[in-house]
C-alpha cells in the first residue's frame, strides 16, 4: 500500500561506509547529497505512501475485537437425550463454536494474525514449515449489526486462513474451508441477528494441515471484512472486465456483471458502467438492465469501445478503472476494478511479448513471509517488498505456489510487474476445482497476470491420469478466462509418452536447463519458460562457506544440485531467445525449508535478499543482469578483514557498463571489459582502505562501489525505509540497525545484542536475516547478524512523533524520529464489548393464571414448550396471559465465582425474575421497559414470569446480557 516513486531508485548512497553506490550525472539521477555511510538500496526514501484504491465500496474491515485461544478446545460430546437432540439442530453448536461460550479470558489481538510467528523453534517440529509448531487455534468476534442492516446482503470475507478452517456463525457451521490461501466468503445474512441480538464468530483453524513445505503459518494472517449490500447487489467477484484488443485493432472492455437479489419479490436493477481514464475522467459509460427472481442471480453484459487508450506496461503501468453501480429497489451497490489494455503473447520461438515488444521475464519466485511477522504481512510492508523487488530489477513474478493476498495483485498492477498466478493443489475433484476456480474469477481483471499455473513440480506430470487431471484444469481456466495461458511448473517427464507438457499452452521448466534445446527441438511449436530456476545459497553478509556452521558463501558459488548459480542459471536463459526468461528460486529467503540444511536452520538460502530484505551478492549480480535504465555496479565482498593484510581476496564486480576498475587506496587494481552476466573476478592483497569499483562508459565513469575498512563499532545507527509514515494504524516502515565505528563507517561484523524503544508506533516484529539464528522475533531486541537487524514499526493513529530508540552494550545508543502524517484510518466494524449473551430460551404455553415459576418442561420434551431466541415476542393474547421462559445461564468463571448481573435490554409486560427459583428482579408495569437483575454466585439457571397485557405482544423482546458485577 506504500510505495515510493517507482521506475528509479529516489536515492543513491554514496561517501563513507560500507557497500555504497554512486551515479555520476551523466547517465544517471541528479547526484544528491546522502546522509553518511547508508546501506546499499536501504536509504530512506522520500514521500508518503499511498492507499490502494477501494474496489468494493459496500465492505470494511474487520480487524479489531478479535478474541484468540491457542490450543483446541474439544466439542463436549452431547450424552443426554436432549442434548443429542438439541445438538443436531441449526445455531446449536457446542463448546467454543457456542454463542454462549465463556472466552473471557481469551487474548485480544488484531488481523493479520500468524499465531506460528510468535512460537519457539522446536526441533521436533516440522523442518519444511521451519520448526514452528502451529497446532490448532481458535477466534472468536461478536458483531453488532444495527437494525438498520436487516434486510441487506451482509458478507463475511476472509482474504485466507491458514490452514484449514471451519467457521460459525451464531452457532450454526457455514464454512469448511481446506486451503489456507483461497479466500472465503460467507453470506451472512440468513443467520443474522440485529440490534442487540450480538451475533457471534467462532473459527477453529486447524494449522497442523500443511499444503506446502515452506513456512505456511497460522490462523487469520489476512484481512477479514464485513461487506453490506443492498438487497440487489453485485456479486462478489462479480464483475469481469478485462480488455481485449480486437482483430480490427480496436480496443473492447467487455463487462460482465453478476447480480444477485435476497429481496422478497422480483425486481429490476439497473447497471451502469463508467470506464474512468487514469486522470479520473469518464471516457466511455453504458447501462443495461436486468430481472432479478427473488434468491437468484443474472448477468448483464456490456461492451465498452475505447479509441486508442494509454497502455499498460511494465515501465508505465498505466491503469483505467471499471467503475460498475447498480440501482434497484432497496438501493445500490458499486465497485471500481482497476484494468490495464495491454495484450500478452507467448511465441515459441521468441519468447514474451507485452504489447508486441519482446520482454524477456526478469522473475523471482516468492513465497509470502517475511521477518519478524510470518505471513501476517500488513499491506505497507508488502509494498515495501514488491519495491525491493524493483530495486533488484525484477519484472515479473511467480506466486510460488499459492494465491498471495488480494494486495499483492494490485500492486502488481500499480508497480509494473508480470505475474505467473498459481494453484496451490493439483486435483480436479469439485472441490479443488472449485480453489482453481476461485483463483481465475478473483484475479482474473488484473493486467498483471500473464499466465496461469495450475501445478508445480507434480508426481504424476508423465503419466495419462497426470495429464486427463490438467486437460481439465486448463478447460475450466479458459473456460473464465480465455485471455491468458495455462502453464504448469515441470520437473522432468517432458519425453515421457504422456505428460502434461502436451496440454498447456506454455512449456514450463523447473530446472532441467541442459533439456532447454532439446524440448524446443522436439517441440518447435511450444512457447516455453523457466517456471523455476536457480537455487543458489547465500548467507547474507558471509563470504566463505562453511557447512558445520550451517553458513553458505555469498560469492555465488553454492547451488543446489538441481539448480545453478546466480550467474549460470541467467545465462542459460538469457542466451536463448525462445526460452521466455526465468523465475529465480527466490527473491526473498523464507522460514522453513532450510536446505541444504536441517535444524538448527529454520529458514531458506535461496534468497535474493535476506529474511528482512537485505541484499545478498546476488541483488548486485541481478541488478546487472536486469537494469538498463540507469548504471549499476556492485563489488563483494566487503572491505574489513582485519588479520589478513596481505592475504589475496577475490573480488566479484557486477555491473552492466561497459568496463569495470578498481582502484584500492587511490592506486589502480585493474581494469576489464564487463561481462555482464558472470561479473568480473579481480583478485587484490589485502590492505586497509578505500576498495572502490567504478564502473564506466564510453571511457567516463558512471557509477561507483566503495567497501571502507571499519574500525571497531562505537555507536548504533537507526536508518528508517521512510522519514514520514502515516498515521493510520497500518503503515509500518522497516528499521535498519546497524553499528558504526568512529568514523561513522559502517560495521559489516559487527553481532551485538540490540535493545529497542519504540513511541508512538508499535514494534510488531524484529528480524537479522540469519537462518540460525533462534532468537524471538517479537522481542523487543535482536543480534545484529553481520552487521544488521531490522525492526517492523507499525503506526499509531494521528499526526505525532514516532520515537525509536535502539542500544547495545559498548556502544552509543541511537535514536530516532519518524514524523507520523495525519491520515484518517480505514474505517473498520466497531469492537462489540464482551459479555455472555442468554440466546436460547425454553417458553411455555400460555396461561390464564400464573404458574408455578418451577415448572419447567420434562426431560426429553421437545414438543410443549417453545424453542425461543430472546429479541421475539409472543403473540398477543385476549384474556390474562402468563408465559414463563427458563434458561441455563452461560458459564462465565467470574460470574460462578462472584455472582453477576443479568440485563434484560427489553422485556415487554410484567415480569418477575427467579434465579435458581428464587425471586431476584420484577417489573410492574406492562409497558416494555429494561431491567436488571442481581444472580449469586454458583447460580445455574434463570425464569421469567411475564404478563402479557391484554391485546398486547410480550415476552424478552430484547438481548439478555451476563456480566461480572
Ligand atoms: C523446487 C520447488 C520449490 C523449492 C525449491 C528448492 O523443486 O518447486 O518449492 O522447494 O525446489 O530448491
């Protein structure tokens, strides 16, 4: 949701410290004057970020007021009869998916969730999902819905939940959901309740389901919504908009709009569409209308005519937006869908084009987490990867192997990135199907995605099931979307008789670079890619391998054994025109999946960039290999080897100028022509100093990399991503620490404990980018690990300062303020105070004289006395009338222990209030009135007596309320 301005970096480092790069004027932006010794790609940027536009209008989130129970709590098993029987019944579900449930000592937190990045290493624990027990966790959330609201479509949205989840909602099931990376949504409008009818909540999320072998995380780690649409709404995931570029050279946006109706009678809708150019201005608009049945849906297509629009592409992605409003009895509903009009082509001899331009695919492969939060990535930190992403000169991205959040696509969109979107499970069974489905309907607007992956790395690619399993798939993909191809990520069986490269429309290679030319031999009419490649280790920041110590070389010299190097994985795809480009293994290390290692490592090597971000060796290599835009060099390792004066060092210079020098101490090293793609080895002795690497064209110097010899660390340095964040209670800017030596200098060496402060802004998770390291990554600490930590600092609300502190034994604290911007947060459902609510009651018969309040109905006797809900009334009557209701009260520990209050919000005619048959509360007039009532303690069930006037209704015609005194 932040991000900077894109297409170039706003700063370049440059003067003393560690790897720092400048550009000259000449080639490259205005040389601007930096703050000492900043990190490489780390400086902060200028500017505010900006908000995601709203697409869907009628909904907002729900993050707040969540109530959270690590641990399963086991259904009660009904034993009675009535039980049995009342358990079998709609709203009846028992133990915590009770409304009544008592979670009152159950922790408050807030969405995004991931319960698994709060846990210790365990080395018991599963090695692929980074030795995290996740286990099985419970939420619950009441939610007050006003009166107002009856009769509107009301949706629950869960943007995921990991992993499986089964919802409810006020005590009746309404989701089995198994993959932890589709999203949910839940009508809610059939079990509503209003007013101060609280409804009620309650996920079991069971996290020890695995769908991947990388850290997946746990619980309700994205956003949660609440939509409210009138009673003719747009469905959700309800429009389609996607431009077309006709054979007559015109441009089409077709709109095709899901209506669906709860009103009671038919009714008509109608349906506007406004096609709004970049600047906001309407250029085309139309309308259609549509019958709608009560409880059933229609369609209205419309085709909008666009003369010669702005294009979207990677380096301007330009966006128009589709904004669709409807009108019908009950009101409207509206969304706006951002679109781009660019056409996509895959050629088999020539790669990717994107508006018929050859672009070669520039691609990392990423999973979805981050330090310090799991895969609870808040929006503004999401965005502050994709950028990181930029900086290293990606253009395009593979959702490895999963849907990333709905953010993910729109900063896609905005930033100018291709997507490869995958399906998590390979399986065309209905509800798998249905997980693929889901996948095409809500991505399939964005002018990001390029291709649809239905698999990776799939078992059964070679054989004739493997293949009738994705002729399916790829139907159903093209059946929604018949813009786009099919993919799937293969790893071997591309000869085999049968196997699945003979049923997608692109040729997807995982490894497997030596049967480049031989598949395109045998099959010259495939377009292919690289799905997958490369898999090199690095530990950020370490120049030797060592494998006791679980630590790899950042020098590129370690792959996997199916994989490649940085460099020699590029080459084979850069080399080859017909192989549309690459998607390297992975642009960000991750938790779990720590190989070439097992525990104590607990996360990945592959990255580009560390856990937190930091670059590896491999961001310069990549930004060689991918920039045109403006000069790059880079130089490993760093300069500060104090013991081995002398000793040769071998240096890897990448840059993607004409030559490359270096220079060490002011005296030339060497000098040599670029080779772009493998970077330029120079071997130098040893000394203390300036080790600097320029990088130059047409014989001037055009950018430069300097290493300076750190002495011992003396101070801490705070370096913000941002120097303003907004004050919205979600923007959250990544915090460099690092450690400085007198001069200022950066210490690449530097592994001290870190302590930190934080005002006015929470800490929300820490990280140093080491795969071994076991330290918490929420305390409010972290080692620096050569040379770095970051801290995550998410926003208060409203204009202020936020204060960072950090310190470390020795060293001079530092500190650090962050103007917070005024902003107005997005709006969210209000918190609902907490209480047990007395939903279910039993009612009498009516009767001419008063009862006595023990009566109560026999055992097994479903059928004399009502099943009533308070908040309705009972008929009137003519005569005197006397019903009586009875109740369990809901086990509250407080309430046992110290007795409690009972409130009736509303109870119409006289009432009197008996706890366990003793009187404790009357009412003596008729007219509808609330009362309260004292209960002691270890009291177990409530009656109330009411009176109902003549010709008038009565009964607890409002919510009933148990609350500590
Ligand atoms: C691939 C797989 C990735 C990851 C990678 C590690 O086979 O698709 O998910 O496991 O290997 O090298």
């Amino acid at each position: 949701m932040t991000f900077p301005p894109m297409g170039r970096r706003a700063l370049l480092t440059g003067t003393a410290g560690t790897l720092a790069v400048t550009a000259l004027p000449a080639l490259s932006a205005p040389k601007r004057a930096v703050p000492s010794g900043l990190l490489h790609g780390l400086s902060p940027r200028p500017g505010l970020p900006e908000r995601l536009p709203v697409e869907d209008p009628s909904r907002i989130l729900l993050s707040n007021g969540w109530l959270f129970h690590e641990g399963d709590i086991v259904f009660p098993l009904p034993v009675t009869h009535d039980e049995t029987y009342t358990n079998a019944k709609a709203g009846n579900a028992r133990g915590a998916a009770a409304m009544e449930y008592d979670d009152s000592d159950w922790a408050t937190v807030t969405v995004p969730h991931d319960w698994a990045s709060a846990q210790g290493f365990v080395e018991t624990a599963n090695v692929s999902q980074g030795y995290r027990p996740r286990g099985i966790g419970w939420y619950r959330r009441t939610l007050r819905l006003a009166s107002e609201d009856r009769g509107k479509k009301l949706e629950l949205h869960f943007s995921a939940i990991a992993t499986a989840a089964t919802i409810w909602i006020n005590g009746s099931v309404v989701a089995r959901n198994f993959s932890g990376y589709n999203a949910i949504a839940i009508d809610l409008t059939p079990f509503a309740r209003f007013g101060d009818e609280l409804n009620v909540i309650a996920i079991r999320v069971d996290a020890t389901a695995m769908e991947g072998w990388w850290y997946e995380g746990a619980g309700l780690y994205r956003h949660v919504w609440l939509a409210k649409r009138s009673p003719v709404s747009i469905a959700t995931d309800g429009v389609h908009c996607d431009p077309r570029l006709g054979s007559d050279g015109r441009w089409q946006v077709p709109v095709s709009v899901t209506l669906e109706s709860i009103a009671r009678t038919a009714a008509t809708a109608t349906v506007m569409v406004d096609l709004l150019d970049p600047a906001g201005k309407v250029v085309g608009s139309a309308r259609a209308t549509a019958e709608l049945q009560p409880l059933a849906e229609a369609q209205v297509a419309i085709s909008l005519a666009v003369a010669d629009p702005q294009l979207w592409s990677i380096e301007a992605p330009t966006l128009y937006t589709v904004r669709v409003t409807t009108d019908a009895p009950g009101g409207g509903d509206e969304r706006r869908v951002a679109i781009g009009f660019r056409t996509i082509r895959f050629d088999a001899n020539e790669g990717f084009f994107l508006n018929d331009k050859a672009v070669k695919l520039k691609g990392v492969c990423l999973h979805q987490d981050h330090a310090g939060v799991g895969v609870a990535v808040p929006d503004a930190l999401l965005a502050w990867r994709l950028q990181r992403m930029k900086d290293t000169g990606v253009n395009a991205i593979r959702c490895s192997h999963n849907a990333q959040a709905p953010e993910f696509y729109q900063l896609c969109d905005r930033m100018g990135f291709v997507v490869m979107d995958e399906n998590r499970i390979f399986n065309p069974a209905p509800e798998n199907m249905a997980q693929l489905e889901w996948l095409v309907r809500a991505h399939r607007n964005h002018p990001s995605i390029i291709l649809w992956s239905v698999f990776n790395e799939e078992p059964m690619q070679g054989t004739e099931a493997g293949v009738e399993m994705v002729r399916r798939m790829a139907a159903r993909v093209h059946a929604l979307d018949d813009s786009r191809p099919v993919t799937a990520a293969m790893n071997g069986s591309f000869y085999d008789p049968q196997n699945v490269s003979s049923v997608v429309d692109v040729m997807g290679f995982n490894y497997y670079q030596g049967d480049y030319d031989k598949f395109h031999a045998l099959n010259p009419a495939k377009p292919s890619s690289s799905s997958e490649d490369t898999s090199a280790f690095m530990t950020r920041g370490a120049y030797a391998t060592d494998k006791a110590a679980h630590v790899m070389s950042s020098m590129d010299t370690e792959a996997a054994p199916w994989g490649a190097t940085h460099r020699n994985a590029w080459a084979e795809i850069a080399k080859r025109r017909f192989i549309a480009g690459g998607f390297v293994w992975t642009g960000f290390d991750y938790h779990g999946e720590p190989t070439p290692f097992t525990w104590p490592t607990i996360a990945s090597f592959f990255g580009i960039l560390d856990l937190c971000g930091f670059p590896k060796t491999a961001y310069d290599i990549h930004r060689a290999h991918w920039i045109d835009s403006e000069p790059v060099i880079g130089v490993a390792p760093h300069w500060t080897w104090p013991g081995r004066e002398g000793q040769p060092i071998a240096l890897l210079v990448t840059s993607n100028a004409e030559r490359v020098r270096v220079v060490l101490n002011g005296r030339m090293v060497g000098e040599q022509a670029v080779d772009r793609i493998m970077g330029n080895a120079f071997t130098v002795p040893y000394a203390p100093g300036k080790l600097e690497a320029i990088a130059l064209k047409g014989g001037r110097e055009v950018a430069r990399a300097t290493h300076e010899t750190a002495g011992p660390a003396v101070a801490l340095r705070l370096t913000p991503a941002r120097t303003a964040m907004l004050g919205d209670n979600e923007d959250v800017v990544p915090v460099t620490i690092d450690a400085v030596d007198a001069q200022g200098r950066h210490v690449p060496t530097e592994n001290r404990l870190t302590r930190f402060t934080v005002d006015g802004a929470t800490l929300i998770g820490v990280g140093n980018g080491d795969p071994n390291s076991h330290e918490s990554e929420k305390a409010p600490q972290r080692s620096l690990f050569n040379g770095l930590a970051q801290m995550l600092v998410q926003a208060g609300e409203g204009r202020g300062k936020v204060a960072i502190a950090a310190s470390a034994e020795g060293l001079r604290p530092a500190r650090l303020v962050i103007d917070r911007v005024a902003a107005s947060p997005r709006a969210q459902v209000a918190v609902t105070p907490t209480g047990a609510f007395i939903l279910g009651w039993r009612r009498s018969k009516s009767f001419a004289a008063a009862p006595d309040p023990a009566l109560a109905p026999p055992p097994n006797d479903n059928n004399s006395w009502d099943f009533t809900r308070s908040g309705s009334a009972a008929t009137p009557e003519t005569g005197p009338s006397f019903r009586l209701y009875r109740a369990t009260l809901p086990v509250r520990r407080r309430v046992v222990a110290e007795g409690g209050t009972l409130s009736f919000t509303r109870i119409e005619g006289r009432a009197t209030v008996y706890v366990d048959g003793r009187q404790v509360a009357a009412k003596r007039d008729f007219a509808g009135a609330p009362l309260e009532a004292a209960v002691p303690a270890g009291a177990k069930t409530v009656a109330v007596l009411v009176e109902a006037e003549p010709n008038a209704r009565s009964g607890l015609t409002g919510a009933v309320r148990l609350a500590p005194r």
